[in-house]
C-alpha cells in the first residue's frame, strides 16, 4: 500500500503544490530548540485531496499553518502552481478550522462574503460567488440567518463556504469535522465528499480520524513522532464515484484502517514513551 505514486485521476494534471524538504523548529520559552518537522516532501496535483495523519506533535498543524502563510519561519521550499496562484481574483489558500469561525454579528451571506474581502472582485462578483456557495453548501434558505439561528453542522457549512468563495489555490482544513456530533460528522463526510467533486478542490486534510481521511482523501500521508517526517504515503484504492459511507461497506476499506492504524500507532507508542522518559 505504500508509496509516492499520484493516484491515477491525479496522475495527468498539473502540479498544484510542491513542498520539498519542509523543517520547522521553534524557540520555547526557556530558551531550547524544539523541531517540530524534520523532513517533508510532498507533490500534489491539481485537484488533488490528501490527508496529513500522524501522533499530536508531529508537525501537521505547523505544516498547515505555513501553508496558510501564517509562518514564514521555517527550511525548506515550497512551489505553487504559477498560473492560478498569480491570479488576485483568487486566494493562494484558504482555511477551514476545528472549531466555529462564523461571526455572530453577521448572516450566512456576508460572513461568505467577508472572506473575498482582500480580493480584486467586483460587487457583482462577489454577490455571484456568495450565492454560488452558499447553494452549494446547502444554505440557500438561510441566506441571512444569523450563527446562533443555526445548528453546528451548518455554521461548519457556512464556514466551508467561505473559504471556498475565495476559490483558493489550496484548500486547508484542520479538523474540520471534529466538533460535531456523530452522525452530523458522517452526513458532512458525504457533503464535503460533493462539494470537493463539484469546485475540483486541491485539498490538504489534517485530521486525527483514520476513518474520515480513507473516506474522503486519495491519498493519506502518514507522520513519525516529532520531529515529523514522511513515514508513509498510502494511495487510496478507491476510485472517486465512490462516496465515503459506500466505501465503508468494502473489504478494502477496513484493511486500508488496520495497515494505517499500525502505522499511526507504532509512532504514538514512541511518542508516549519518549515523553515519559524525558
């Protein structure tokens, strides 16, 4: 199951990102070197979706934030795709996070809104693209609903929207699914699983579920223990027709989570005892 191989619908695009040898380190408060990723390399296709998996402390929410432009600090090197990464009508990459970013004292509409705000667009443009995703997410009726008039999974939806009117180069979502309950987690696997097929997304996933990232990614990208590096790239064996509750019901699917549940457990094991022996 391992290897560096784009799957096959990936294969034939352009590369939309490419990180090779990324290594971070921080500066804590008493004056000692923590590395926090050692070594990262990663080739993305346009349209691709990937899923970063790995033991807390490995380095995937510094990789996402550099990606996000929010560090600038690090080694390394990290290439866009030039033609649509130059374009100011769009985002270089947009984020969706864990927990509830809607603002509470705007409606559906201008929370979308507010995300192109740094854009060249006109004001027609911006209207086309709010209604674009607002409908595509789902809130077409709650167009000026406020966050406290709606439920979790859809303020998760609005938030998705956003970051998606931006249409940005690079998706990021940091455990986007987490706060939600368990049966909305699996209704909005399926939707991003649409949503993802509809705007042809360039997806980096970073989540703790081993189930949602072989749902909805072609690819995972398996983490050691700090100071992260690339200990496994598993290729799905999934074609993309398939949705995530279908692919939950295949022999292949609970094989893909145990062989990857190994990995991620032998790098958890080593980070606990290297904890306890510090």
């Amino acid at each position: 199951m391992t290897g560096a191989v784009a799957p096959p619908q990936a294969a034939d695009r352009a590369p939309a990102l490419r990180i090779s040898h990324l290594r971070k380190s921080y500066l804590t408060a008493g004056g000692s070197t923590v590395r926090a990723i050692a070594d990262l390399s990663l080739t993305m296709a346009d349209g691709e979706r990937v899923a970063i998996l790995g033991p807390s402390g490995c380095g995937k929410s510094s990789c996402l934030r550099i990606l996000a432009g929010l560090d600038t600090q690090f080694a390394g090197t990290i290439e866009w795709g030039n033609e649509r990464a130059a374009d100011a009508s769009r985002l270089r990459s947009a984020t969706v996070f864990q927990g509830d970013s809607t603002l509470p004292w705007m409606n559906v509409d201008r929370n979308i809104a507010i995300g192109m705000s740094g854009l060249r667009l006109s004001t027609t443009d911006v209207r086309r693209r709010v209604d674009r995703y607002r409908d595509l997410v789902g809130l077409r009726d709650f167009a000026k609903a406020y966050p406290h008039e709606l439920s979790g999974g859809m303020r998760q939806r609005a938030a998705i929207a956003r970051a998606l009117a931006t249409e940005p180069l690079l998706l990021l979502m940091d455990e986007p699914l987490a706060a939600l309950d368990a049966q909305t987690r699996l209704v909005m696997q399926k939707e991003l699983h649409r949503i993802w097929t509809q705007t042809d997304s360039t997806v980096v996933y970073v989540t703790h579920d081993i189930e949602e990232a072989i749902s909805l990614c072609d690819r995972l990208l398996v983490m050691s223990s700090r100071p992260g590096r690339v200990k496994a790239m598993i290729e799905s064996p999934f074609s993309r027709a398939i949705e995530p509750l279908e692919r939950r019901r295949m022999p292949a699917f609970a094989e893909m989570q145990a062989h990857v549940w190994d990995l991620v457990a032998e790098e958890v094991g080593q980070t606990l005892v290297g904890e306890a022996t510090r």
